[in-house]
C-alpha cells in the first residue's frame, strides 16, 4: 500500500492538513449562513416585501378659486384615464385602437410616457369623453389588466381673462423637484400666479392603494388605501364682470389694468393682455409651444412684470413737488409755442401749435410739456426722485402673486453709479414729464393714484381675500395695512384734485367725464425709443365711487387719450353699473 511505502508520518500530516482545511472551510460557510439568515433576514425581507406590495398615489382635487362676485375661475374636473395594470401586448393594443378610435402611435406613445415616469399603471389614454369612454368601458371585461381611472384635472371657465392671474399647473423643476412634503412623483403644481404663490393650500393631500403585485406586475389584490383630501378654497378680490370687461377693452392690444379699492387695498381688477388659455398647460395633448414662444409674451403679467416710462401721468408727482416745495406760484403763467430751447437742446410740446399763456390750472389739465419744462428748472433731480419715492412709485409690496419688478427712479448719485456721468439739467427737464431714466410698472401707477386719493395713505395691494378648508375653517384672511403714509400740504392736495377733476371736466381727459359721475385723471403719452409710443391713463372716482382707482397703458398705443382713455372709460361705465346693481 501507498503509505507504507511512504511512511506513516506522512500519511497523517496530510490528512491533517486535509482537515484543518475542511473544517476553516464548514465554519466560513456558517458564518456567512449566519449573516444571510440571521444579521440581514430581516433587511431582505423588507426588500422581498417590496418586491409585491407597490404603493399607487391617488391624486388629489385642487381646491377651487372664487371670484368676489361668486364665479368659479379656477375648478377641478373629473376626467378618465385608460390604464394597463401589466405590460400589453401589440395585438391588445391594436384592439384597443379599433374600438377606441385612439390611434395605436398615440397609445404606444403614452405608454412610453407612463415607463420612463416609473408608474405602477401604465397609461394608454388620458381625458376620455364622449364615444371613446363609452366604448372602451362597454368593452372593459375582454382586457383584464385594464382599468378606467378617475383622474382630477384642473380647468379655467374664464381662460384668457384671468390667466396672468392665476397662473398655471405644470411638473416641478428640477431645481424644486421633491422640496413640498406634499407632491409625489407626477405630481402637477402652480408654475405662476395665485397656483403657485397659494400652492400649498390648493393642492390638497394625495391619497393612495396599497397594491399586491405578481413578478410580472399584475394586481393581485388592494390592500387598504387611503383617500385624497381635497385642496382649500380661495376667494379673490377680483370682480369677474370687470375682469372681463377690461380684458376685452384691449381687444388683444398689449397692455395692462388695475383697479384697487384704495380705501382697503383690495385689487378689484388684474388684467394684463394678450392672455393665454391656461387649460392647455394641465390638459392632455395641450398645445403651449405657441403660448411660449409667442412674440406677444401671453406668459408677462404686465401690470406687475413690466415697466414703462410713465410720461405725463408723472406730472401729478412734479406738480405735487413745485407747489409743496413753494418753488412756483400757481397763478404764474409760462408761454407756450410748441417747444422749450435749453441751451443747445430744443424739447417739444405734444401740442405744435402750442397752448399761449398757460398756468398751473391749464398747464396740468391740457397737460402742457412746455409749461412743466420751465417749473423743472426751479427743482432739481434729486427733489423730483425724493417725490417720486415718497408717493410710493417705488413701492414693491404686492407679493399674492411672484414677479413683481421694482421700478427705475434716477437721481445724480444713481446716474453717476450707473454711467459714470454727472446729472444735466436736461435729465430734470426730462424727468418732470415722466420721461428719460424713469420706469414704472402699471400697479405702482395705481399705487401713486390711490395715495392721492387718501391724501397720503397707501394701503397695500392684495387679490386674494380669503382661504377656506373644506371644512368651512379660515385658513388666511387679507387684512388692510397701511405700506406709506406721506404728507403734502392741504392747500396741495386740494389743488392737484382740483387739477386732475379738470383734466377730466375740460382737459385732456374728457373720455371719462360720465354723466352724474365724480371721476378724476390724468393722461400719458410716453416715448418709446423702440416704436410707437406708449399710451397710459390714471384716475380715481371721488364720493360714492370713492372706492375705486384705476391705472390704464397701452403698449404702442399713441396718445394716451385716445389708446387707453376709450378702455378707462369701459372700465368705469361697468365699475358705475355694478355699483348700481348693488345699491
């Protein structure tokens, strides 16, 4: 035999080795069925767990949005989806394309869709109605793994009229993506106005099914779930009646309107135009490249994300400036020819032919460029900046809805930082008309009229009154709040009244001078370095129309008489007819 042979000796010292091997082996081995057993049994399974029970989120109703008058401007529908509850096959889906009318390119495409999103269902077809719905639910028990989802999708019965308004729905960004507690994957949010600036009360909170899926993902059975809850309500300041009166005045004309209550700061009216169709952005197959590519910028709420010089509307401020400041008398009269020569420098008057002797009283209400030349001489740039500030054109305080721009008002130091040039009498003459470095937005205008209004008091702007849960419970309540307080002389308040009564009684703004009604204003006309000039239009009523002010523009209108007067007027013949239907 082999181990005599060899020897004894080492027959042993291999079979020792030979065993201390197996046994270093066996031990390893059951250490490592230990740690799969016992140390991560309960971590796998978890995993294993997860492997057949998925989580299905329920989408929930967005709350509603009231208009003040009891419109419904914001709602949700009800709408169907037809989902797969496994993976289908082309013949299914060819099937399904035949009774449906849907075509297969459409179908396979939402698919698609559904898989890169990671759903649990996968959607064939969104926001059924009419035949397809009624076909496809008459035909439903020849598809198993099909289902007909109830899905929540948001609608606007007023569209254009409050679309800068209320904004929008749309995924999250990558930049926000995941930061509410409350969104989940697919999840649509409010990409602008009062949908994303009151997000968190309308979305409501998503519910969901607990679902028992096989390897190949079909539904075996739903284990519990939870119901959605329904999103807030809000209530606007906005009357729909003057919205849409307003928006249409513009009859698609880029511009803006706003009407505040000054007495509360309640905003009866936000309308820029043109519009957009906001359905499209939250609705399946919604066409928005047009919308956002738009050379006529439907997205730009223009009464609050776009400024303008304020041409002759400003000249309340240089008039409240030269009479508070004593530095003109207003019985002083200036001549008038059509134009204003400063040294080599030769400014016009809109009128050519000239207004002859002219003052404070028909300098103001013809609106007399010549006339506010020569007063400008007797200030300076930084008093007119002082002014400008001080009646709240450089107010920044309406935040219901995001975007709001703060406007330009030069004086020396801010030309010096931003030219490296020193302040010319020029700029001052310039200023006094509302034009040069000077850019405002539409509700700062109405701001400056509503502090006039008050005699000083500025109450800040807001649109949205009032949240409700769906229990009746008062999440938020806008409340008054004074945001500037500033004092002129009485003697100067009472005349610049009586100039801007004028304009509407006998001056340039006789558009709006309505049978039995107590309407001041004033008009604008501002140079427009790009085209056509820019047409504005400001007023406030006094005694019972008290309430309400109003700041008109018209892009590339013209003479603001004439552009954004004939809306004004729209405007406040139906604010006199509501006011009379309420009394």
């Amino acid at each position: 035999m082999w181990y005599r042979t060899a020897g004894w000796d080492r027959f042993r010292k291999s079979a020792g080795i030979l065993g201390a091997v197996s046994i270093l082996f066996l031990t390893v081995l059951l250490f490592r069925l230990f740690q799969v057993q016992i140390i991560k049994g309960y971590r796998f399974s978890e995993k294993s767990q997860g492997n057949y029970l998925k989580k299905f989120v329920i989408s929930p109703k967005r709350g509603n949005i009231i208009s003040s008058d009891g419109k419904i401007v914001a709602t949700t529908y009800i709408s169907y989806d037809l989902v797969a509850r496994a993976e289908i096959s082309y013949n299914a889906i060819e099937k399904i394309s035949a009774i449906s009318g849907i075509p297969v390119k459409r179908i396979r495409k939402n698919i698609l869709k559904s898989k890169r999103r990671g759903d649990i269902l996968l959607t064939l077809a969104q926001d059924l109605k009419g035949k397809p719905l009624i076909a496809l639910a008459s035909n439903l028990n020849k598809f198993p793994s099909l289902r007909i989802l109830k899905v929540p999708r948001r609608f606007y019965p007023f569209e254009e009229v409050f679309s800068t308004c209320l904004g929008y729905l749309g995924p999250l960004d990558k930049e926000s993506r995941g930061k509410p507690e409350y969104s989940y994957a697919g999840a649509l949010h409010g990409r602008a106005g009062v949908e994303k600036k009151f997000d968190r009360f309308l979305f409501g909170r998503p519910g969901g099914e607990i679902i028992e899926v096989d390897a190949s993902g079909r539904v075996i059975e739903i284990k519990g779930n939870v119901p959605p809850k329904l999103g807030d309500e809000i209530v606007l300041t906005l009357n729909s009646k003057l919205q849409k009166t307003a928006y249409e005045a513009f009859a698609s004309r880029p511009g803006a309107a706003v009407g505040i209550n000054p007495e509360t700061g309640e905003i009866l009216l936000l309308v820029s135009s043109p519009g957009f169709k906001a359905s499209a952005f939250s609705s399946p197959g919604g066409k928005v490249t047009n919308i956002i590519d738009s050379q006529k910028l439907p997205l730009v709420n223009r009464a609050i994300q776009m400024k303008y010089p304020p041409g002759s509307t400003f000249k309340i401020v240089t008039s409240a400036c030269f009479l508070n400041e004593k530095k003109v008398d207003v019985s002083e009269k200036f001549f008038c020819d059509g134009s204003f020569r400063y040294g080599s420098q030769c400014f016009k008057c809109w009128k050519k032919k000239g207004h002859g002797w002219v003052d404070f009283m028909k300098g103001f209400s013809q609106s007399c460029n010549v006339y506010f030349y020569n007063t400008a001489l007797r200030l300076s740039g930084k008093l007119l900046s002082r002014y400008a500030r001080m009646m709240g054109l450089d107010l920044n305080v309406f935040d219901d809805i995001g975007g709001e721009l703060p406007s330009t008002i030069p004086d020396p130091q801010w030309k010096k930082k931003r030219y490296k040039m020193i302040w010319l009498p020029g700029d001052t003459i310039n200023m006094a008309i509302g034009q040069g470095y000077l850019w405002v937005t539409p509700i700062q205008m109405a701001l400056l009229v509503c502090g006039i209004s008050q005699d000083g008091v500025i109450r800040k702007p807001f649109v949205v009154k009032e949240v409700f849960s769906p229990d009746g419970t008062v999440e938020y309540r806008a409340r008054a709040k004074i945001v500037r307080k500033y004092n002129l002389n009485k003697e100067v308040s009472s005349l610049l009244k009586s100039a801007m009564r004028k304009t509407v009684t006998d001056g340039t703004g006789r558009i709006v001078n309505l049978p039995g009604a107590e309407i001041y204003g004033k008009t604008g006309t501002a140079q427009n370095p790009r085209g056509e000039d820019h047409g504005w239009f400001v007023s406030f009523g006094g005694g019972e129309l008290s309430d309400f002010c109003l700041a008109v523009v018209v892009e590339h209108g013209g003479m603001g008489a004439s552009s954004a007067g004939p809306i004004a007027r729209k405007i406040w013949e139906k604010y006199i007819e509501i006011k009379n239907e309420e009394n």
